[in-house]
C-alpha cells in the first residue's frame, strides 16, 4: 500500500538501545505497529483532503472528532505514525546529560534532571492502559503530562520536547508486565537529551519570532 504518509527510518540500528530495548522489540513495534499505522492512515485518507495535509495538521484537524466516526479512526492512525516518529528520535545510546539551557529550566521547574525523571517514570505507571507519558514545554515552561491511547499534547498544539510509549508492545517482550522495570531503564540510559534540547529551542524560537 502507498499512499502520501511514510513510514520514516528509524535513526538507528535497531539493536543499539539494547539491553533496555531489545532489538526483537524495536523489530516487531517499528515493522509491525508503526507500519500498520501508516498503511492504515494511508487507505482512510485516500480520497478525502487530509491526503495533501502535513502529518500534524491532519493529528490537529482531527482531534475533536466523535468516537466511532471515520476522522476519528484518521485521528488515532495519523497521531500514532507522529507519536512514534518522535518516540524513536526520543531514545538514543548517547544519552548524556541535558545540555545547559534545558538543564538550567529542568532545574527550575523540576529541581533536579533525576526529579525529572521521577516524575516521567511515576506519570507513566499511572497511565491506565494504553498511552504515551511526556515532557512539553508551554511559553518556556516545562510540564509532564500523560495521554491516553493515540492522543498528544501536539494536537492541541502544546510543545513535545520527549516521549516514552506506554503501550504494551513497547516493553512486554523484555519486561512482560512489568512497565516501571521498562521506564526505568529508558529514562536511565536512553533519554536523547539534544533531541529535547532542540525541540525546546523550536518554542523559544516562535515565541520571539511572534513577539517581533
Ligand atoms: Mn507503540
């Protein structure tokens, strides 16, 4: 199936998260679950206009949709292809540290990079089933939150800097039930801190350009 939505590269080798992420999970949640969703997206839009809309403007047209009606069946396909799209450019090996402009706003609004991770492993556990825990930013300001199913903060046009999947096909090949053992081993060893660095940028950046 082709269609205008791509399933995109993962930004790299499929084992190199290993050993918190096997390379057996990323395999069947990227060739799997993520092109199902595309494949999905792509057969829904045919036809209709969100075929010539970007990604996000489809996620953004669609939210407010009625349950059970085809735009919302667009909606939950179109933000899970952009959910995982930025779950992977999410984890990297190379996790470092947050560089200092991020470190220096972490330190405000959380007191600390571990409280950080605290509460993005404590928002995750407590997402009722299937969803997504993230960290946004809102006029500079940091915030956590979670969401449900296929639902994210850039529908509602709020900032994502991180995503951490909590659906049970990201973990439960290595950890089975166990979510908090998978959060906690992503936020320790994967967390792609120049990634979040940059998409921290982007906001200050429309800011200062809608202020001049
Ligand atoms: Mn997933």
């Amino acid at each position: 199936m082709s269609g205008p939505f791509e399933l995109a590269p993962l930004p790299w080798d499929e084992s190199v998260l290993e050993p918190a992420i096997s390379a057996r999970t990323i395999g069947f949640h990227y060739h799997k679950h993520h092109r199902t969703y595309v494949d999905t997206l792509n057969t829904l839009v045919k036809d209709t206009a969100y075929a010539d809309m970007p990604l996000e403007r489809v996620v953004q047209a669609t939210v407010n949709a009625k349950d059970g009606s085809d735009e919302k069946n667009i909606f939950n396909n179109a933000a899970q292809v952009w959910n995982h799209d930025f779950y992977w450019r999410s984890l990297t090996p190379r996790s470092g540290k947050p560089p200092q402009k991020l470190a220096q706003a972490i330190e405000r609004d959380f007191g600390s990079p571990d409280k950080l991770l605290e509460k993005l492993a404590a928002s995750g556990k407590e997402q009722f089933g299937s969803g997504w825990v993230w960290l946004t930013s809102q006029g500079g300001k940091l915030g956590v939150e979670k969401t449900a199913n296929a639902i994210d903060p850039m529908a509602k046009r709020i900032n994502c800097l991180l995503t951490l999947d909590v659906w049970e096909h990201a973990y439960y090949l290595d950890y089975q039930n166990e979510r908090p053992k998978y959060l906690e081993a992503a936020l320790r060893k994967l967390v792609n801190w120049t990634f979040a660095a940059e998409n921290f940028e982007r906001e200050a950046h429309a800011v200062r350009a809608a202020a001049e």
